[in-house]
C-alpha cells in the first residue's frame, strides 16, 4: 500500500509543479546548511531528529525537535560565508508544531571593473537572505508541513525579493523503520526585479528515503532530486575529446547517466546513539567535478554527530574538487 500512495503523489507533484528546466534564481536556496544533511549526500530529507532539515522539509517537523534552535556555519568556498539559524516549537498537541528559520549568503567584498578590461575601479558587495516561518502537523502515519519563505538578494546597488513557499507530505511505516518524504520546494515568484526583467523562479521536487536495519545499528538514506526537471546532465569539460583538427567534442551523456544523475545516498552507522558516523554520495557532484585522470573525490561527503541531553553538535566535509572543499559546523540547544 506505501509503495502505490508515494506512486501517486509522485505523479501529482510532478503534473502540478513540473517546468522547463534552467539555470535557477536564488540558487543559494539549494545549498544545504544542515552538517547532517550534507554529509548524507546533501539531499536527504527524512531525519526526525535534525531540526534545521526545516528549511528543506516541513513535513519532518514533530515533538522529538519540540524546542530544538540550531545554529550552522558553513566555510564555504571562495571565502563565501554561509549560515542559518533555525527554531522549532510546539503550538499545541492539537494543532501542530511551527518553526521559524534564516538563510543567509555574503558574497564578502568583490572587485568592480570594467567590462572590457580589467582594471580595477573598487568593489562591491553581494548577499542573499531568506526568512522562513513553517507549520507541520502529525497525523497518524501521515505528517505534513508548508513553509512561506521571503527572499531577498542584492548585487551592488540592485536588489530582487521574492515570495516563495515549500510543501511536504512524510509517510512512516507503522510496521517497519521506512520513512518516505515528498517534497515540493521554491515555489512562487519574483515580487522586485534586480533591474527591469522578470525571471522564474525553478521550483525543486524531491523524493526521499530512509530504512533502519533491523539487527544493526545502520540507517540508510536515498533521494531523487529534481524529479520535474528531469534532463539535468551538465557535460564535464575534462571529458572533452580533441582530434587532430582541433575539433571538440563534448561529453556524450546517455539516458541512463542523467538519470542516476538525480540519485544521492548516505548510510549513519549508530543513528540512535550519542555518537554517530555519516557519510554520503551525490551521483551528480561527481560526474559534473570528477577530472580525468585524477582521483578527486568529488560527490563523497563525510561527517559526524554528538548528542547530549541538553546540546548536539554536528560536523560535514564535503568537496567539489580538491581546491574547492568546505566544512559545516552546527549547534543544536535542547530548549
């Protein structure tokens, strides 16, 4: 019976929401901020126990994160300075749970020039900022959740804001440790424009898994990403061909390659421990930074998690190429 309900919500989703593909506006949203969640591949939406999941998922809020307020910090490449802050609270056993959170991207100072040359003339700022109120309520084997998200982006002297919502529908499995999320996230549309042109706003729909074995102490994790923008390959320039004209050739990706390229999956080795150990691998991140010939670990992330009565601390690495790798650190109060 689980497998025909996620079936059909699948198509629903995907005829509701579905869009041509693209380049994305606000992409900072897609940028995890969660250590757990980026150390699982960096698209796993099921955890109950990760409070700052929210901002991907509101269908995972319920009473085990009942007063949770986390703190994350991501050093991320090219000294861009990434952060969130989420907190979770309990309306009413009745009435469900709501949660407040911020997303933020600075961009730190970045040289002005001019277009054809490269003499410098000064520098400018770039920051990206989301707000995000979310409710969530539980019912039975069945929780459900909405996020209203404003977004605000500025460049130089130009700004562009938006009004942006999330929705998400969790299955638990009475019978059995499987969790299934279906998530529909950003979207909306631009209300300012950075100059005169309005642009789309790409919406993101995603289906994810999660499975505790019975007699050890693993959990696995999978999802599909971007399931209403399917055609997602991007050829790799390392894999580039070059005959003895001069001719390029780019990469010939097959129908089977994009498809594996919307797959990320992550085990956690002692979940419901004090200490627990993650790592994670997203299909796409490698074929699009992998370099031929050299062995750069791309799509492999890592990290770890310590939990107390009253504090949690969770740590990721992850890396696009060996020049360009970040770590997450994040800080969760048991209020």
């Amino acid at each position: 019976m689980k497998y025909k309900i996620l079936l059909f919500l699948t198509f629903l989703f995907q005829n509701l929401f579905s869009q041509t593909g693209g380049e994305s506006l606000y992409s900072f949203l897609n940028t995890p901020t969660s250590p757990k969640q980026i150390a699982l591949g960096g698209v796993t939406l099921t955890s109950r126990n990760d409070v700052s999941q929210l901002l991907w998922n509101p269908s995972s809020l319920n009473e085990e994160i009942d007063g949770d307020v986390s703190i994350n910090f991501v050093n991320y490449i090219a000294d861009i300075n990434v952060g969130s802050l989420v907190y979770a609270k309990s309306i009413n056993p009745k009435y469900g749970m709501a949660f407040l959170g911020v997303q933020y991207f600075d961009y730190g100072d970045l040289d002005r020039t001019e277009a054809s040359g490269p003499e410098i003339l000064g520098s400018f700022s770039s920051r990206d900022l989301a707000f995000s109120l979310g409710y969530g309520y539980v019912y039975k084997m069945v929780s459900v959740g909405a996020t209203l998200k404003y977004v605000s982006s500025k460049i130089d002297v130009y700004t562009s804001t938006a009004l942006l919502y999330d929705f998400g529908i969790t299955y638990l499995d009475p019978n059995s440790s499987f969790v299934a999320s279906l998530v529909v996230r950003n979207s909306g549309k631009q209300l300012t424009q950075y100059i005169d042109t309005e642009e789309k706003v790409s919406n993101n729909v995603i289906l994810a898994v999660e499975y505790s074995l019975e007699h050890m102490p693993i959990k696995f994790y999978g999802a599909l990403d971007e399931l209403n923008n399917w055609d997602i390959s991007e050829s790799n320039p390392s894999r580039e061909k070059v005959d003895l004209n001069g001719e390029v050739t780019e990469e010939n990706i097959s129908e089977l390659s994009n498809a594996f390229r919307h797959l990320s999956v992550g085990a956690e080795l002692w979940p419901e421990k004090k200490i627990n150990l993650r790592i994670g691998y997203n299909h796409r991140r490698a074929q699009e930074f992998q370099l031929e010939e050299v062995r750069t670990s791309a799509g492999l992330s890592y990290g770890f998690g310590i939990n107390t009565r009253l504090i949690k601390f969770d740590y990721a690495f992850s890396k696009f190429q060996e020049g360009a790798k970040y770590s997450t650190f994040g800080l969760t109060l048991h209020l």
